[in-house]
C-alpha cells in the first residue's frame, strides 16, 4: 500500500530533495513549509499527483486530514545569518513547531524522525563528536536559539517517546552542501561558491583554522531514510555527516583551486561562540543504519559548480 508521508521544511533545501527522494519510492509525499527560508523554485520541477505543497507554519498546530505514515520534522532556519534574524522566530519553530509536529505524530501513529544537528555539541571539547557526548554550548549567545531550541526538542522527542511510545527517530545533521542552497542564505559552502563565481572576494571568518566536515545532499538524504526505517526500539541521537574533516582555510583553497576565478581570499571577524572543530563519529550510523557517507567533498563541489546552487 502507498505510504504517505509530511515533510516540515519541504521546501527548503534539503527538504525538497527528500520529498523527491520519497516521491521516487513510490510515497505520497505533503510538503509543509512557511516559505521562510524555503523557496517554492525548490519544488517546482515535481509534477506528480502523488505530491502536494502547503503553505503553513509549524509553529501553529497542524491538521492534516489523511492517514500518516511517516513525518519528517525538517522545518527551521538553519544557516547562522538566517536563524540569528528572528531568534524568538527561531526558538519558537524548533520547540513549539516540534510539540506540534510529534502531537501530530502521537495522533496519527506515524512515524517520526527529527531533523536535529551537530550544534547540540555547541563548542565541543570532545573531538570526533559521539553521540553520548553532552556538548558545550552557550544558552545565553547568538548561536543557543538554534543550539537549544534543538536540544529543548530533542528532550520533547524523548519525553513523547517514553510517556506515549511515539515510534520517533532523531537524526543530528553535520553541515550539509549541494544544490537549492539558497545562495543568499549565508554559510560557508554556498558563500564560497559564490563569491568565486563572481569573481568577489572569498570571505573567510577569522583565521581560517577552525574545522567542518561537509557531506553531500545525497547521502544525508539516504541516511534520512534509513534511519526513518529502522525498528520501534531505535531512536538515536544518530550523527549522519562525512567525517573528513578540513579547515575552512582548506576549504577555501579547495573552491579557488575548483573554480576559473580572480577571487582573493580576505578575513573578516569571527562571529562570537563560532565553533572551532567539527567532525562527526559515525560509527553509530554505520552500525544501526549501514550508512555511511560515499561522496567526497571535491566530487560533491565539484558538482555544485557544474550544476550551481539553484
Ligand atoms: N564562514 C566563513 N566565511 C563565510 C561563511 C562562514 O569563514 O563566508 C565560517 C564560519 O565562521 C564557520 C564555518 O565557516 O566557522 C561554517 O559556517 P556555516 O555558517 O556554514 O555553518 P556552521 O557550521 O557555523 O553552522
């Protein structure tokens, strides 16, 4: 029988390439998204009567009239520049937006997965970062509307999963690039492309030194799946990101290697509580998912700059 599934966040970057990948499964796929940081061009090559778009915030209760089988929480701003504008906005879309998906979720007996992320490490003194790892964040600084909107729903998902056996997953996302980036949308990958693109400088943050580990679209979308599939008794915290970890320096070398450009590099402040290192322990996904990411990150940009951000 055909499942159905929502995505909060459909219209966002990685949203909509996981409506795409459900809807090649076969699913009936609901796209939620309040158009926020979410562009309808990210939706609007799918033709399918197995798709439907609709324009809501999760920050209101959600109604849906059909069954569910699965729900992806999916929705919030993620890029630092986009999630520090409204902090109370931010805050709000995370904690209240996540009652409101899982209350629905709890209603319908579907399935749950929460889309959380490697800034519940905040400034990790433990490095790769496991699971069982507490992090080191800030509830007080520009980065904790984001950082502890999504710890606050990881403990919601929790809570759900004891008092009312909601069958829910929690995935914690290291940084992700590829295509529908939104090319405004501020983080690293995308400014670089960019800017070298354009010819204008590439702006590092501070010296450079501090590490990311940057996985492709495609895996983090396979391991959305995966993770959504396992049985009753697996909920995580899982890590889905690529463990090859480089400089943001190296990073930048990499895109001005890539790329026909008279882009220089410059350095601009570092932003407060910028985490320092970044890199994700994935033995975890390997183990319970059989995941592990296959695309390095010089065929991942090396297809960003073919194909471009939108
Ligand atoms: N960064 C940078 N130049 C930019 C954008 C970001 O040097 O134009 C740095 C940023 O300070 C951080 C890293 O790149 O150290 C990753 O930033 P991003 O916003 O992509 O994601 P984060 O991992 O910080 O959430």
């Amino acid at each position: 029988m055909q499942k159905t599934a929502l995505v909060t966040g459909g219209a966002g970057f990685l949203g909509s390439h996981l409506c795409d990948y459900l809807l090649e499964r076969g699913y009936y796929v609901i796209a939620m998204d309040n158009l926020y940081t979410g562009r309808k061009q990210n939706l609007a090559h799918i033709d399918s009567p197995n798709f439907e778009f609709r324009e809501q915030d999760i920050i209101r209760p959600i109604e849906v009239e059909q069954n569910l089988d699965e729900i992806y929480n999916l929705a919030c701003p993620a890029s630092p520049p986009q999630y520090q504008k409204d902090p109370i906005f931010t805050w709000k879309t995370s904690v209240f937006g996540t009652y409101n998906a899982i209350e629905l979720a709890r209603k319908k007996g579907a399935k749950f997965l929460q889309a959380s992320t490697s800034e519940v490490y905040g400034d990790p003194k433990e490095h790769p970062q496991k699971e069982t790892y507490w992090g080191n964040v800030n509830p007080v600084g520009i980065r904790s509307c984001y950082d502890e909107g999504k710890r606050a729903a990881e403990s919601l998902i929790f809570d759900y999963i004891c008092m009312h056996q909601v069958d829910a997953k929690i995935v914690r996302i290291f940084n992700t690039y590829g295509p529908r980036m939104n090319p405004a949308d501020g983080r690293v990958v995308s400014n670089f492309v960019v800017q070298a693109k354009n010819n204008e400088d590439i702006t590092i943050y501070g010296d450079g030194s501090q590490t990311r580990s940057f996985c492709y679209y495609s895996d983090l979308i396979e391991g959305f799946y995966r993770c959504m599939q396992t049985d009753q008794d697996f909920h995580g915290p899982v890590n889905l990101g690529n463990p090859t970890e480089f400089t943001v320096k190296e990073l930048a070398e990499k895109v001005l290697s890539m790329t026909e450009t008279q882009s220089k590099i410059i350095y601009k402040d570092l932003p407060s509580d910028d985490p320092k290192i970044r890199k994700p322990d994935i033995t975890l996904a390997k183990e319970a998912l059989n995941w592990e990411p296959k695309i390095p990150l010089e065929d991942g940009l090396r297809n960003l700059i073919e194909v471009g951000l939108n």
